[in-house]
C-alpha cells in the first residue's frame, strides 16, 4: 500500500484526483491511501520540515502545492 500525505491547501484537489484514480481502476493496479495532515493529528500550519520528515519517517509520499519557499524551513 502506497501511503500519500495530502498537504491541507490541496485536499479538494486530492479528493477529485483520488475519484478519477479510483474510477480509472488505479487503485486495483497499485494500491493507494490518502492521508491528511489532520488524520495524523499534525496541525495545519506545520512547517515545511515538520511535514516533509513526518512523511519520509513514515514512508509516504507528500502531495503538496504551496509550501512557503520564503522560510528557512521551506522545502524549496
């Protein structure tokens, strides 16, 4: 099972995409499981690195749109 955390700004887009998967039967090819920040109790306005590490110490992929690139913590 592949393991996606869904940043917080992007989860309307991740729901549309997960349908269309889903329905393209990607799913059955190669299983997939959508996880908010929320479903891991991670707050939303969690830093760059927060997330990033949270997902590489947990084995999942981050679909984000719009991390800060300003920060010294961005994942630029």
């Amino acid at each position: 099972m592949i393991k996606i955390l869904v940043d917080h700004n992007i989860e309307g887009q991740a729901i549309m995409l997960l349908g269309t998967l889903t329905s393209q039967g990607w799913q059955e090819l190669l299983p997939f499981e959508f996880i908010t920040l929320a479903d891991k109790g991670l707050p939303y306005e969690s830093n760059d690195r927060v997330v990033w590490r949270y997902a590489q110490e947990n084995g999942m992929i981050l679909l984000t749109e719009n991390r800060n690139m300003s920060r010294e913590d961005s994942l630029e």
